[in-house]
C-alpha cells in the first residue's frame, strides 16, 4: 500500500478524509505549518518531510499555488497528486496510481474534475445490473446508453449562499402580502419563480435576454441602472439579490461604468413610495472590486449610500467550516476585517 502524506487541513481535505482514501498516511503537510499535530499524525512542513512517502495528495482548492510552490521547494510534481486542475495547470495523474490511492467515492469526483469518465467503474455498474435484470424490456443495449457518473456520490442539493439569500428575501416579500413586486437581476430558476407561485406579480428587469414567456411575470430586457422605464414614486416591494455589485464592469455584457452601483441605488430611491421595501444582497468585507466578477463592499457603504430609507434588519450569509450558514441581524461591522474572502450582506430597507 502506498504511503502519502496529505497536504492540508482544511474543509478540501475534510471532505476527502470523510470519502476515504486507500493508502497509509505517513503525516500532514502546511505551507506554513499553524499546528504540530492533526489528526492524531504530525504536521510537517516543507523543510521537514520525511523521505519515507510515496505520494502527496494536494488537498487543497489552489491548485495553480500548489505547483509553484512544488516547483519553488524543488519537488518532483510526480510524486504529487492533484486532485483538482488548476486554471494553468492540469496535471493529470496515470490510472494506475490514482486507482492504488483512492477511494471510489473519491475517485469519481477526481474524473468529473478533469472532465473524464472512468469506463472502468461504469463498467462494472453495468455488468452487476446485466447479471441480476430479470425483465428483457429493460435490458441495457449499447445505443441506449446514456451515462452519468457525476450524480453518483453528489449531495441531494445545495444549501449555498444562492439558497440563504432567497429564501431570506422571498420569506419576508411573502409576508409583506405585496401583491406587485419589482427584481433587477435576481434568479430566474429560484427567487422569482417562488415569488412567482405565491402569486405575486413579478416585473424583471435585466440586461440579459430572455426568451420564454411566464405568466405573472412581466420581463424588461434593459440596462437598470438609470430605471428610465419605472415611474418616480411607483414602487412598494423592490429587490436585487446579488446583482448591483456586478453593475458597470461589463460581465454581463453591460457598459463599463465605475460609478454604476451608486447611480442605480440614488435611481432607485427616487422610484420607491414612501414605506416602500427594498431588499438587496451584497458580497460583503474588505471593500474592493474584483474585476470582472464584482465588487465587495463594507456594509456601511450600502446603509450610507440608501440615506432617503431606514434599514429594516442587516443579516448575513458566511462560510464556517464547510457549512454556509444564515446568520440573523448580525453586526454591521462583522464583516469588515474578515479573514475570510467575503460573506453576502443582507440588507432589508423601507423607503422614509
């Protein structure tokens, strides 16, 4: 059997050791070691492994800084295994060993990364079925075969950022009773349509196109930042949930314009009846733009920012661990030296 050293300790490597690998663990590996000991094995660093292994297993998401860093401490990349491609680097290991080392479960997630479909485990899905069908008309024939490997030890769903931040926003328009409600760039496939079936009315507004007619909900395909096409004082139930913080850098397609996050929310004050809701969320800590993706803010940007509205409630989704969780009326100031990338700032204001 062979004998691996595993390089990292965090969620990544949770989830491998809970899937299981086939092969003895001589120790952890850290870049910069923070603890002696994990797991009940020792914790070395670069200048301490041993030469007793075989194998490092790269348990870590970067993999881009994994191989620099192999290069720079001169270690033959042979000797480690990847179990995600990087952006520059996709290093794919023989079957031989990558089968010697890990688990099933494992290994399956290791094809779908690269993109791959071991014929090897399909096949023998195959011929157990083939062995114990008794009905003909089910049969398994060649031109019929539709395989699908990536399902096979996935989770029921996500429970993502996407999932908190809908359900937060579509629990409290639903129990506003609003019975009209307006969404620049929510989802489609999730919020609306929830909204959708507690039948409330929908009018989107998004720069993307789309296609489809549904009813009760009416689409504008159109650049929001100016709401050119809303009435001053017309709205009573407003939301955006992720999409100002991508206004004005072009992902979408849009005209490039730094300003126009700050443009859409004093445009959108002034469309907004008095008492009216807005619910928005945000990526929230050390504010700054991460270009083209989106932008990060500190929450007191976007309460400074709606100065004509009173803010209702400020809740959070964040990572901890592996898990992300739904944090209610958090600390505005939470997040702004996390040392995590960023959580979602959820911000719920009525229009003074």
């Amino acid at each position: 059997m062979s004998k691996v050293i595993i390089w990292g300790t965090g969620s990544y490597e949770r989830r491998i050791f809970s899937e299981g690998i086939t092969a003895d663990i001589v120790g952890y590996l850290e870049t910069t070691p923070t603890i002696s000991e994990y797991r009940g094995y020792r914790v070395f660093s670069f200048d301490t492994i041993p030469d007793d292994y075989d194998f490092i297993i790269c348990a870590f998401m970067a993999t881009d800084e994994a191989f620099r860093i192999i290069e720079d401490k001169g270690i033959d990349y042979e000797k480690v295994v990847f179990l995600k491609p990087g952006r520059r680097f996709r290093i794919f290991n023989d079957d031989e060993r990558i089968n010697s080392i890990l688990s099933e479960k494992t290994l399956y997630r290791y094809y779908n990364e690269y993109g791959m479909v071991d014929a090897k485990l399909l096949n023998e899905d195959i011929a157990k079925y083939s062995k114990e069908n008794k009905d003909s008309s089910f049969d398994i024939h060649e031109r019929n075969l539709y395989p699908i490997v990536r399902e096979k030890y996935a989770s029921a769903g996500d429970v993502d950022f996407y999932f908190w931040q809908d359900l937060w926003a579509a629990k409290r328009i639903i129990a506003s009773k609003v019975k009209s409600h307006w969404d620049v760039g929510s989802r489609i496939n999730g919020f609306v349509s929830t909204l959708l079936a507690a039948d409330i009315e929908v009018n989107v507004i998004d720069v993307r196109p789309l296609d489809t007619l549904v009813e009760g909900m009416h689409f504008i395909q159109d650049d929001a930042t100016e709401l050119e096409n809303v009435d001053d004082n017309s709205i009573d139930s407003f939301s955006a949930i992720c999409s100002i913080e991508h206004f004005g850098l072009g992902r979408y397609g849009d005209p490039i314009r730094p300003d126009a996050w700050e443009v859409f929310i004093n445009r959108l004050q002034r469309k907004m009846k008095s008492g009216g809701n807005i619910f928005i969320s945000v990526p929230v800590g050390e504010q700054r733009v991460e270009f083209n993706a989106h932008r990060v803010f500190y929450p007191q940007t976007i309460i400074d920012k709606f100065s004509q509205c009173n803010l209702v409630e400020f809740s959070g989704v964040e990572r901890k661990g592996k898990d992300i969780c739904f944090d209610l009326n958090v600390d505005i100031h939470r997040y702004d030296n996390w040392d995590m990338r960023f959580g979602v700032g959820l911000f719920w204001f009525r229009k003074k």
